[in-house]
C-alpha cells in the first residue's frame, strides 16, 4: 500500500514538474482527488462514511488559497459543472451538478446522496442521504445480509478472517453487526456523536422528525432523478 502511494506521489511530482517547466503552472487548475480504496468491509460501495468520503485536494493558482479548507458537502457529480465554472463556460442546464467554485458558483448544498445497486454478480438496492449532522440509509432489501456474496470480495483476507472469526464466536457486538442475517429497513446515525455510524437511531423516538425530513429528501431526490 505505501509502495503504491509512493508511486502515485512520484506521478503527481512529475506531471506538476512539467507544468513548471512549460510556465503554465500558474495557468492551469489541477484537480486531485481519489475513490473509496479497497472493497474493505463498510468501505468502498457501501454508502457509509467510511464508503463515500474520498480524498479532493484543487489548486487553482491566484483564486484558492493554498492550505484552505472548504467544509461544503460535495458530490462527485459537481466537478463536471465546476470545471466549466471555473473556465468561464457556462454551464448547461441538463446537468443535474453543483459547482462550488468559479463565477457560476450555487448555493452549497445541504444534502448529497448516495447510490448502490449492482456489485459485481450480485445485486442490492441502497440509497442514502448525508447532511452535515446525519446518515439516512434506506435499504430495499431489507431480507438480505450485510455481507452478499461478492466472490471478489469475499476472498481478500480481511473477510476470510471476518468469516472465520464470526464461525468461531469471536465478534464483538459491533463487528457481529455486520454479518447479521437481515438488516433494518431504515438507518439513521449521528455522524458527529457517532463517525463510525455503528448506532441506529431509525427506531429512537426523539430523532422522529429528523428521520421524517430525511425520508422525504430522499424520496423527492428519486422523484427528480
């Protein structure tokens, strides 16, 4: 793993080295970003946020600070939208991104939702929406376990050693989760008290109004899309 982030570093090194060396460093945006990392349980492909966060570094010489931080919630389906803001292209009105950037610039947004369907041989159907307090998961198949059947997956070592544990007996409460036979219809975490979404609060009560709001975001979005 760090060989290969090295090799990415040395890539990256070469590819801003050649900008210098044509001047068009400070001529040019460069976007840095990267996906969801290995098929790891909770991780890439599941709509968690451990699944969704990806890294996103741009520099744009003379417009961004460098160091700056911008805490918007962005989906990857905006940097379309936004490369053409920040070129000064006006963006078409069939594209369903937001730019965050440039002069064309829109109101950040106060959700960003989240897809799962088919994974490799198998399939599933999860959507979810994120604000900057809460996680709504639905799940559509509420009958299936966590852990469907992904030959590919299945097979790393992390799963291999997950599996044998969970034979064994030898998950704790929040590992055993994941290797439940069902899963609840709805999820709804606090991702700040809980980063890890490890305690559903679907069925709590006092996030009655919470969950209401975040249901109807993501039936309005399905409606949209």
């Amino acid at each position: 793993m760090y060989d290969n982030i090295a090799r990415l570093d040395s890539v990256v090194a070469s590819l801003l080295a050649e900008l210098e060396r044509e001047g068009e460093a400070d001529n040019t945006i460069v976007f840095f970003w990267g996906d969801h990392g290995d098929g790891l349980p909770r991780a890439k492909r599941w709509l968690y946020d451990s699944g969704l966060n990806i890294p996103l570094i741009i520099r744009w010489p003379g417009n961004l600070k460098p160091g700056s931080v911008n805490d918007q919630l962005i989906s990857s389906i905006d940097f379309g939208p936004t490369v053409l803001s920040m070129a000064g292209v006006k963006v078409p009105v069939h594209m369903q991104g937001r730019p965050f950037l440039g002069n064309q610039a829109a109101e950040p947004r106060s959700v960003v939702f989240g897809t799962r369907d088919r994974v490799d041989e198998s399939y599933d159907m999860i959507r979810s929406v994120r604000s900057k307090d809460y996680l709504y998961i639905r799940n559509f198949y509420p009958n299936e376990p966590f852990n469907i059947w992904v030959p590919y997956l299945n097979k790393m070592p992390i799963m291999q050693e997950m599996m044998r544990l969970d034979a064994e007996g030898k998950l704790n409460p929040d590992q055993k989760k994941w290797m439940a036979e069902t899963r609840p219809a709805e999820e709804l975490y606090d991702v700040k008290a809980d980063p890890f979404q490890l305690n559903n609060l679907a069925e709590n009560p006092k996030y009655k109004s919470v969950l209401a709001e975040m249901r109807l975001q993501q039936d309005n979005w399905a409606v949209t899309t």
